[in-house]
C-alpha cells in the first residue's frame, strides 16, 4: 500500500512539473512578444518623429502618394482658382524711384535751356544732354558731348532721332534711343585739339512754330576763363543745311560803336538767344549783356532774320517780346524719393529683417525642442507600460510558482 501510495504522489508531482513548466512557458512567450511588440512600435515611432523633421520630399509610400494625389470636388478646385496667391514680403529687396515723365515745354522761361558740362565727363568722355522734341512730336535733336584728356578740351555734335509715330507723344520720347539716331549729325563744333581747355558746345534753342527750322547757340569759352562768345545758328530741316547767323554779333557791335561810341571790344558782352518771333517764324529774337560791373548792362533786345540778311533792333532795354515756344522736353512727373532716403530704409528694412529672422530660428528651435521632448516622453511611456505587462506577467508565473507545505501547487492541489 505504500508503493501505491507513493506512485500516486510521483504522478502528481511529475503532472505538477509538467503543468509548471507549461505555464512558465507561455508566461515567457508572452513577454517576449510584449517587449518584441514594444521594440517594434518605439521603431515605428522614431521613423515618424525623424520624418517629421525633414523636408518633404518626392519619395513616399504608396498610401501617400494616393493619398496625394486623389482627385478634388469641383468645388475645392473652384476655391483653389479664385484663392489669391500670397506672396511673401522679401524685406531683401530694396525700393528703387519708379521715375514717371511727362511732356513739357523746353524752352519755357525763354532762353533757359543750358547745356553744363558735369565732371563725370572727364571719366565717361561722352554723354548726351537733354534734347528737344519739336511740336509735331516726330524728331528728337540731342547734343552729344564728347572730352579729350590730352589737350581737356570738349566739342559737340547735334544729332537727330526720328520718333515712331505709332506711339502715343510721351511714349515716343520714352522710347526714342541713340541706337536709331541719323548717322550724321546735323552740326557739329570744332573737333580741333590745338587749344588745351577750349569748350566748345552747341545747344538747342526751340524750334519755328511750323517746326522747319531750329535755332541754336554755339557757346565757346576757356576752362579757366568762362565763355568768350555765343554764336547764333539756324538749322533748316527742309533744305538739310545749317546757317551760322554772324550778322547779329556785328549789327550789335557797330550800333554801340557808331550810335553811343562806346567800343565793345573793350567790354565783356555776349547774346543770349531767347527763340523764334511768335509774330514772324523767319526772325529769331536776342538778348544781348554787357558785363561791366557787378549788375550786367543791357545792349538790347535784337532779331534777325534766318538768311542772315538783316539785324534789327527791337528795344533799347530790356522788354518782353512775343516769342513762341514750340519744342518739348521730358520732365519728372513727380518726386521720388533721393537715394540717403531710400538708404536709410534700405538699412531699416536689413535691421527688420534680421530680427525676424532671428525670432523665427527661436521658434524654430523651441518647436523642434518640445516636438523630442514629446517623442521622448511617447518613448519613455512605451517602455513604462511594456515594463508594467511585463511585471504582471513575471508576477502571474511567481503566483504560480507558490509551493504549499505539501510540496505541491495550490492550483495542483486544487485539481
């Protein structure tokens, strides 16, 4: 009775170790999967999270790429068509004068147009004045200028640009360029180098009302000295020849020597050309100066006539006269801003620039510092919860594990 007895125990502890040993082996499979699982999602989660923080690029799944390019409602379309595209400010760039002209008369006040001989000639050695436009709008006349550094002297050349008449009358000066210029010039000063400091410059007066002819003036001077004489010229567009007017310089020397014997060789004096007669297009109307104190004196008011044929006095003093003013010339139509102004926005804007810029790395770095603090914090919650199951499982297998006095398992006991 012993032996049977003590074979029914041996049975009962060898199915006790089996039934261990089956349960300890699931309990191990479990865990394993558990942190296998927990592994595999903490993998998963740092593709993502590493994703997240590059560009996007034209690699992706298949799920993204549908997903990209599934097909929109008419109604998204329609939005997407009236949706205004936003343009990003560039604050990089700076503002430039948007320089807006408008036609105006040249020769207004009467006698005003200069030519001035700026000291970037000396560097460029050619530049091209302020030219006039005549009525009719169908010809430019410009003064090129041109310096020679061996003897710094300067001469001129008057030349003519023909206007395209599609164009409306400011657009055909906008567009009038050098490039189209009539080969020759229509005068021209002495190209002679002989005499160093000579300036020799031709500048356009106005044109006849009829827009036939131009009166020019020829100024010639000394560096160092100012401008010795002006001489008159009349340009007819019709026969394609220039006149000098000598007539003028002579008529009014000989009235003051042989009328008020006062002999002008002695004195500074010149003529001022002031324009075509409003009342007869064949005479041109000057103003002529002696320079004999610190206020000039006044030799008259004279006309001549356009053959060089007749000089005629119109006034003893100074006196309006009917004089036409026919010619055009592009002016500024308004303001712009000077260039210390556009600089010191230009300095505004880099300072304003490089604050944002500064400001959105900040957030930037604040953004991609809490986005791992988050991925971090998903991580560490991972490994907690696995290592919570993995616990509960380890305690359910020591649970199991429990031995009573009699050397065999509650749950053996139990069955």
């Amino acid at each position: 009775m012993f032996e049977a007895v003590a074979g029914m125990y041996m049975a009962a502890k060898l199915q006790c170790m089996q039934m261990k040993a089956n349960i300890t082996r699931k309990h191990d499979q479990e865990i394993s999967e558990t942190i296998y699982k927990n592994k595999v999602d903490k993998k998963d989660t740092k593709e993502i999270f590493e994703k997240s923080r590059m560009p996007e690029s034209g690699y992706m799944t298949v799920e993204e790429y549908e997903a990209k390019s599934s097909p929109l409602t008419k109604k998204e379309i329609s939005a997407k068509i009236l949706d205004k595209p936003d343009f990003p400010e560039d604050k990089r760039y700076v503002y430039l004068p948007q320089h807006e002209f408008k036609l105006v008369k040249y020769n207004d006040p009467v006698g005003s147009p200069e030519l001035s001989l700026p000291r970037k000639l000396q560097f460029d050695r050619q530049i091209n004045a302020q030219g006039i436009v005549s009525g009719d709008y169908t010809k430019l006349i410009y003064p090129a200028v041109y310096y020679y550094a061996e003897a710094d002297c300067v001469s001129c050349d008057l030349y003519q640009i023909n206007l395209d008449s599609s164009l409306n009358s400011t657009d055909r000066v906008k567009k009038a360029n050098i490039v189209n210029k009539e080969p020759k010039p229509i005068l021209s000063t002495s190209k002679e180098v002989d005499n160093k400091f000579m300036f020799r410059t031709l500048t356009p007066i106005d044109f006849s009302s009829d827009n036939t002819k131009l009166a020019i003036k020829e100024k010639i001077g000394y560096k160092h000295d100012g401008i010795w004489k002006t001489d008159l010229w009349v340009y007819d567009f019709t026969k394609k020849e220039a006149k000098k007017l000598t007539l003028i310089r002579e008529a009014i020397a000989h009235y003051w020597q042989y009328e008020k014997q006062a002999n002008l060789d002695n004195y500074r004096w010149d003529i001022y050309p002031l324009g075509f007669d409003a009342n007869n297009d064949d005479r041109i109307i000057v103003r002529a100066l002696a320079f004999t104190g610190e206020t000039p004196t006044s030799l008259g008011i004279w006309s001549i006539d356009v053959n060089n044929k007749r000089a005629k006095l119109e006034a003893e003093k100074d006196a309006s006269m009917p004089i036409s003013v026919v010619g055009y010339k592009l002016a500024e139509e308004k303001e712009v801003k000077p260039i210390s102004q556009l600089k010191f926005d230009a300095k505004l804007a880099k300072n304003e620039l490089k604050q944002k810029n500064k400001k959105e790395k900040t957030e930037a770095r604040e953004k991609s510092a809490k986005e791992l603090y988050e991925y971090r914090k998903k991580v560490h919650q991972m490994d907690v919860e696995t290592l919570m199951k993995v616990r509960e499982l380890k305690k359910g297998i020591k649970s199991n594990n429990i031995r009573p006095k009699d050397g065999v398992t509650d749950n053996l006991s139990t069955n």
